[in-house]
C-alpha cells in the first residue's frame, strides 16, 4: 500500500517497495490519459481534470504528497508579480503584468511587517492548517499527506519584494538586509506556532534559499540570518513531534549540514543538490527525496532514462527514508513516450530485495 510504504519511509524503517512521488505531472493531460485511459485536457472541467489526475497518482503508486497551505496571498497588496512564464499545457498560466508595490531600496530595507501585514489570528491559523490536512486526506487517501509553509524566509523575501528590488537591497546594505531578514522571521515565527499546534503529522516546509550556482549571497550571511532563525521556526514543530519535510530549489550542497542542524527530517530537492552528498552524509538518519533530471526525461533516449532511474535507485537503496522523485518536475512537453519509460524502469527496478 502506499500509504504504509510511505509512512515507513518517512519513519525510517525501509519499506521493501522504495517510495515516489512526482510533480507536476498532474498537469500532463496527454500523460494522463495515456495512463488512465480516460479523455481529459486542459479544456476539461475542473471536476474531470481532478478526478482524472488522482487516477493517475494512484496508477503511479505515489506515496507522498508535497503540499503548503501558506503562499503568497499573506501578502495582500505587498506582493510583487513578476508575472509567469509558460509552464502548463496550453499556456494557460503565462501572465505578462508585473507590478512591485516598493519604488526603491530603502523602502524595502525599513518595512515594517507588523504594520504592513498585520498580526497573525494564530488559533484561526492553526485551524486552518488542520483543514487543509484533513483536505489533503480526503483528496489523496492512498499516500502520506502534509500541510505547510511555502514562504519561510528567502521565498517570502521574493514573493513580498521581486528579484530586483531583492537584490538591490541585499546590494545597497548587508547589514540592514540581515535584520530585515530577522525582522521577517520574528513576524513568521506566529505561522509556526500555529502549525505546531496543529493536528498534522507531516510538515512541509519551503524556502528557496538558493538558485542553480549555489548561494545568492555570502554563506556567512545565511550562517548568521537564515539558519538560526530556521531553528527558532522548527523548534516547536519539534516540540510538538511532527516530522519537518525541508525542500528547496536550485543548488544547497553547500548549505545540507546546516540545515540538518536545524532538525529537519527530510530533503526534498532538485538534481542540482547532490544526491550522492546526502546519500553519503543523512541516508541512514534522513528522509531523502529525489532526485532524477527531468531533462533526461525531456530529451534523453531509453538507455539514458534507464540509466538515470538506475543512479537514483542504486543510491537510495539502502537508504530507509528514500523515495524517487524526478526532482525538477515532469513538465507537460515531456514525451509521453518517456514520461511511460521512466515509470516503467521504476516499476521494474523499485524494490530492495
């Protein structure tokens, strides 16, 4: 079953059919219906793509279900748009406008969280976390489901200011930049207590903190302004016994030690992080998830999609927490044909002897 397998996983205790879980390829309708048989597309109902897409997430046996409740809509009228590039099928997520509420540097530098945003309603928070999982329960009974935070610290600093002004500030000074970080923080710390407090097992927490090079600004910084408050954040959810699910984008092998020293149970990352670094240093003492390439999956021939399911699986294999996960999404343009194959090989290759 999947929820036992991911549940032992989760736990450590190395289920003998090595978990997964996908993303994006809910949005794969071509894939979709290849796998389901049923006749869906982007012009479906949303009633007909969501049954559909959890037919399909039950076929392809996923475990785990990586879900956040809190985005950028805590930001109300602060929120910069940057708008979006075409990413789903037919297009329908591309926007053009972009808007940033902030004129200049030193806007950004003395905001004022507490005002601009307001307090947080922490027991009507809490609430809310324990809906959303209970939701997720509903939609995705086969597997392990979570709730979370999507806009920790870095994530929270694009949503609210955008990349340009982002770095302007970081630019204009350092200094103050690492006290809007704190100041940010002090004002998040109310979304975690809330969680703590919540009725839910499994937390996600995400935070992009770094792009595909590596680090966005000097490690000492993160070392003084992200990581101690990442330990103030997690503290309760500890407290409280949940399992914390730590996931972000881009390159952080630099960063994996200390995120393992804020108490973090789990990785999820893309194939730019190193899957062999994990492996070697937290594959007996963490979850780890991920972490195939997509472009494999988007252009590759068999041998090269087989050979990549093959590094995953021979370095996760004895790794009790372990679940494959093509770690950068399976985007609607991959081939239908190697989106299949990929399954396939882990069908083939996906259980420890």
């Amino acid at each position: 079953m999947s929820y036992d397998d991911g549940w032992a996983a989760i736990n450590l205790e190395m289920p003998r059919r090595i978990p997964r879980t996908e993303y994006s390829a809910t949005m794969h309708w071509a894939l979709i219906q290849a796998v389901t048989g049923r006749s869906v597309s982007v012009e479906s109902s949303e009633e007909i793509k969501a049954r559909s897409a959890r037919d399909f997430m039950r076929r392809w046996n996923y475990d785990f279900f990586w879900s956040t409740l809190i985005g950028h809509e805590a930001f109300g009228a602060f929120e910069t748009d940057m708008g979006h590039a075409e990413y789903a099928a037919g297009g329908v997520d591309r926007r053009d406008t972009i808007t940033c509420p902030f004129s200049d540097p030193e806007e950004v530098l003395s905001f004022d969280f507490w005002e601009k945003l307001g307090e947080i309603d922490k027991p009507a928070l809490t609430e809310r976390f324990e809906a959303h999982y209970r939701a997720n329960c509903q939609d995705h009974s086969s597997g392990v489901n979570m709730t979370g935070v999507y806009i920790t610290l870095i994530s929270g600093f694009i949503g609210l200011f955008g990349w340009d002004m982002l770095l302007l500030a970081a630019g204009t000074d350092i200094k103050r930049f690492g006290l809007l970080a704190d100041r940010y923080a002090a004002w998040m710390q109310a979304y975690f207590d809330a969680l703590a407090a919540a009725d839910v097992p499994v937390v996600m927490v995400h935070d992009d903190i770094v792009w595909s090079a590596g680090a966005i600004f000097r490690p000492a910084w993160y070392r003084q302004h992200v990581f101690p408050n990442y330990r103030k954040y997690f503290a309760p959810l500890l407290d409280s016994g949940k399992k914390i699910m730590f996931c972000s984008d881009g390159n952080f092998t630099e960063f994996i030690d200390d995120i393992a020293a804020t108490g973090v149970h789990g990785f999820v990352f893309e194939p730019l992080t190193s899957l062999e670094v994990m492996v070697q240093k937290y594959g007996k003492t963490h979850v780890i998830i991920g972490n195939a390439e997509t472009r494999v999956l988007l252009s590759g021939t068999r041998s090269q999609i087989r050979a990549e399911v093959e590094r995953c699986l021979m370095l996760g294999r004895n790794c009790p927490g372990y679940f494959l996960a093509v770690g950068n999404h399976i985007p609607p343009n991959t081939p239908v044909e190697n989106a299949l194959y990929y399954n396939q090989v882990y069908e083939e290759l996906g259980w420890r002897s």
